[in-house]
C-alpha cells in the first residue's frame, strides 16, 4: 500500500472508533419523572390496594437505576419509562378502589 492509502485507512478508522463512542445522552427528565410517579404510588398505598402494577413499577424503577449506573441509557430510558407508566396504573387503581371503599384519600 502507498503510503497515501495508508494514512486514508487510519484516518477512516480513527474515525469510526471515535463515531462509536458517542453515547446517548443520560435520562435524566425520565428518572425524575419515573421517581416522582413511584412516591406519587406510595403516597395512596398502591403496594396495598394494587400490588400487581406497584410491584411491576418498583421492579422496572429497580433495573433503569442499575442500567442508568452502568451507562447504558436507552435500555435505562425505557425501563424508567415503563416504571412511570406501571407506577400511574398503580395510582390511579388504588385511588378508584379507595374511593369505592369510601377511604379517606
């Protein structure tokens, strides 16, 4: 190879091994919000009146922190996702069946 070539060749893959260390950006928004559904869950007893999507969103919650802590973000991202979601399900079921059972919320 000239050595032309050569250097084109290490440019190029000095290049691409600098492109795939780019990394996605931390969840921060999505953490606070997963985090603030969860204590919005405790705040109405959901581990009580709906521990099946308590469970779930605690779980989830669980695994996005040891991903977010390991940097891998978008598997964490969507984890803190699906923690918020199971987390309002959880809310909203302990609401309504406090509110049928006539509990003070």
């Amino acid at each position: 190879m000239s050595k032309r070539r050569l250097n084109q060749v290490f440019i190029f893959t000095f290049l691409l091994v600098l492109w795939s260390c780019v990394t996605v950006p931390p969840p921060n928004e999505e953490y606070t919000l997963a985090k603030i559904a969860l204590d919005s869950a405790r705040a109405v007893q959901s581990a009580r009146y709906s521990p099946g999507y308590w469970h779930q969103a605690e779980e989830f919650f669980r695994r996005a922190k040891i991903l977010y802590s390991e940097r891998e973000f978008e598997e964490a991202r969507n984890f803190f996702v699906n923690a918020r979601l199971a987390a309002e399900k959880a809310e909203n079921s302990a609401r309504l069946l406090r509110q049928k059972n006539g509990d003070v919320l």
